[in-house]
C-alpha cells in the first residue's frame, strides 16, 4: 500500500499574474522595491529578450507553509513556454517522480526529478529539465504551497468545475461547478490518491485553478487585488526573473494569457530498488521536447540523454506486464531515492 503523504502545490499563476498585473498598469512607485525585497532571488538571467518565445521552469517546493523555499523537493513541475510571435502560452506538467539526471552533480545521478531542486537548488532543477527534454530554461520561479490560500482569496475566489468528488483535509469539492476561496482551492489541488489518474490527475486539477487564477485576474484586476497579491508573494515565491525583465514581459507578452494551453509529459510506472518511479519513453520525451522547441521557434533535434540510454538499456520493460527497470546498466550511476 502506498505511503500517504501531504503534498504541496504550485499556483504557477503567481508568476504569470504579476505579468497582467503590469500591464493593466497597476504597478505603483514602490512596487520596484516591494519585488526586489520580497520575490526576486537576486539571481537574474542574462540577455535574454523577452520579445522573443521563452520558457519558465515553475516549481512547487515540499517545504510546508512556513516560507521557506529554499530547500525541498520540487513536487509540482511545470515548463511554462510564452511566444509572442503566435500569441500564446502553453503549460508542460512533467511528473515528480520522473527518472532522470541530476545535471550539475558531481557524479552521474539518477533520481526522481522532484529532487533536483532540493540537491543543487535552482541552477540543478532547471539543468535537469533542461537535459531530459532538450529545451533552453531561460527563467524559474519557485513557489511554497503557503502561498496558494493568499493568492486565490486575493483575487475573490476562482470558479472551477470539478470532474469529480474531491476531498482532502476534512474538505469536500463535488463534481460540478463551484466557486472555491483560498482554504478549498488548496484542499481541491493537492488530493492525489483518491484520483484514477494518480498524480496526472492532480496536475490537471492544478492547471485548472492556475487558468482560474488568471483569467479572474484578467477581467478583475483592481490595485485591490494588486496589492493583496503582492502581499501574498512574499515569502512564497522567488524568481530570477528582474523587475526590468518582468515589465518586458508585461509589454510584448501580455496578450499571450488569453490563449493559455495545458500538456502533460506522461510516463509509466516502473520499480527501482523497492521504490516507485514514473518512466518517460524516449518516444514520449522526443514528442515533448519537439512540441515545446517549436512553441520556442526552435528547430526539432533528436533527443540522447541519460534517459533515453537508459530506456535503450531496458528492452522489455514496458510499464504493464513488466515494470522492472534497471539503472545499473551505464558505469558511474549513483541512485537515490527521493521520495521524502
């Protein structure tokens, strides 16, 4: 039987809002200030042209609600790719417990993806995703579950429509529509093994209150909200996006919210040393990386990774009748496992 284990949301949105909060030009003279102080990390990426498509690495830390945002795994992933050239957005979820690299590390490891973040901190998160999919990272921002409750209460709610009866933490979400505040939305985004579709479920559930989130804020948005939202950032979310990078986004990309698409990346299950992983074919990874390097406007490039060697190394897995899948295959392998 599994082991359950309360797991912690990303509301991406928090990100992509400040974006249409700037251009509905509700920004104030201290909100330079307020960004620096409270969201951005610091670290800032470099020459990168916001009128062009980029992508955003979103993550959602396993820290519980106290702020911290350091440290943790990564349970949430999202590759958020904006082109202003179609004027539109597109949200990649990649499951948790995918398999792959840890890029940066000393040694060649092999984890679950959510542990990227925890090991080697952004800089390894956005790598990793970087090389399992063949993709430019050009941003990240990384959002502690504490802030999911603030951030919907600071847009009035979100109207959902649930396909399914939906409870956790003494709190029940039934099939149908319903306008949800902070405390039910964050209960209906984190129920996982109650859903058929496991963790895939739990992704669609998040993407749906990230739209919710957005297009709320879009036909609502008043310095009310502006400045709730804001309040609710901070502490919960850091990024390397800069305040001069974040209000070009707003300028070239601000129309791309109102086309908002949703993938996901989904594996099969497979056991390694006793412990459950989600296994990316390499056809999968392949159509992924070609999908997300076209909305970049890049060209298609085959993919030859750790995974898809890995995948070669293991010929008759195939996630139903066999879920046996050897990492041991490739010299210089440290697994771990990174559930916790």
């Amino acid at each position: 039987m599994a082991h359950f284990k309360l797991r912690p949301v990303l509301i991406a949105g928090g990100i992509v809002a400040l974006i249409v909060l700037i251009a509905g030009g509700l920004f104030v003279h201290q909100t330079l200030a307020a960004y620096q102080s409270s969201i951005n990390s610091g670290k800032t990426a470099k020459n990168v042209d916001t009128s062009k498509p980029l992508s955003i690495l979103l993550l959602g830390t396993d820290t519980g609600a106290d702020g911290r945002i350091d440290k943790g795994n990564s349970d949430t992933i999202m590759v958020v790719t904006i082109n202003p050239q179609t004027k539109k957005t597109v949200i990649t979820s990649i499951p948790r417990d995918t398999l792959a690299e840890m890029v940066g590390d000393s040694q060649t490891n092999v984890q679950k993806l959510n542990a990227a973040y925890n090991i080697g901190g952004s800089d390894m998160a956005k790598a990793s995703v970087s090389r399992l999919l063949n993709i430019p990272i050009n941003y990240y921002a990384t959002i502690n579950m504490g802030g999911l409750k603030q951030i919907v209460n600071a847009v009035g709610g979100v109207t959902i429509t649930s396909p399914m009866d939906v409870t956790f933490d003494n709190i029940t979400v039934t099939k149908g529509t319903h306008h949800l505040n902070g405390k039910e939305a964050l209960a209906y985004t984190r129920m996982r093994h109650q859903d058929p579709r496991g963790d895939y479920g739990r992704q669609l559930r998040q993407q749906q209150v990230m739209k919710a989130v957005l297009a709320k804020l879009a036909k609502t948005a008043t310095l009310t909200h502006y400045s709730e939202l804001l309040s609710s950032l901070k502490g919960n979310l850091k990024t390397d996006l800069s305040f001069k990078e974040l209000v070009g986004l707003a300028t070239h990309d601000h129309e791309n919210t109102k086309n908002i698409q949703s993938t996901q990346l989904v594996g099969t299950p497979a056991w390694i040393n006793t412990s459950s992983y989600q296994i990316a074919s390499t056809k999968t990874l392949q159509a992924t990386s070609d999908a997300i390097r076209q909305q970049l406007g890049l060209k298609k490039a085959k993919l030859s990774n750790m995974e898809t060697k890995l995948n070669a190394l293991n010929p008759t897995y195939d996630g139903i009748n066999n879920l046996n899948y050897d990492t041991n295959g490739l010299d210089r392998i440290t697994y771990t496992d990174s559930t916790n």
